[in-house]
C-alpha cells in the first residue's frame, strides 16, 4: 500500500481542451499535478482538486474534467515513475 507521507502537490499545468466526434462536441479540462510521495487514497486528492475547480467547471459547463498526477517519489522502489489519471464526466453525474 501506498504510504501516506506528504500529500503537498504542485499544479503543473491547468488547461480546457475539446474533443470533436462526428456525434458531438465535449468541453473539458485536465490538471496536471507533481506529487512528491504517494498518498494513501489519490480520489481523495483528486477530489480536493475538483472542488477547487468546482466553479470554473459549472460556469464553462464541461463535460470532463480530468487530474493527472505524477508521482516524484514511488513508493515502489521498482518504479521509476508512477502515474495517475483520475477522470469525472457529465455523463457519470460525477461533475
């Protein structure tokens, strides 16, 4: 399990994008994050992350919203790196 050490994190990079389908248009946002150690739970932290966007999210109405984290220290000490995608979608009613 991961250990629960220094969930202090660094917003890297905030940036909208829009995904074009013969179906549809969907608006979103990834955030990029660096983490210095693993947390024991990353949803938590992503969580905590969306809501600090929470307002953004509603008042440009996305449809995704995505955090993507880079862990600086794994707590594998197999792993060079380590990364996590945490995805939430309208169509979830996770937004």
């Amino acid at each position: 399990m991961p250990v629960d050490t220094n969930t202090i994190y660094k917003i890297v990079e905030a940036r909208p994008y829009t995904k074009i389908s013969a179906k549809e248009k969907e608006k979103g946002m990834r955030v990029a994050i660096n983490l210095h150690a693993e947390p024991k739970d990353i949803t938590i932290l992503a969580g905590e992350i969306k809501q600090k966007y929470n307002n953004e999210i509603h008042k440009k109405d996305l449809d995704e919203f995505s955090v993507y984290f880079n862990i600086e220290k794994p707590n594998n000490k197999y792993c060079i790196s380590k990364v996590y995608s945490v995805f939430y979608h309208k169509r979830n009613k996770d937004l």
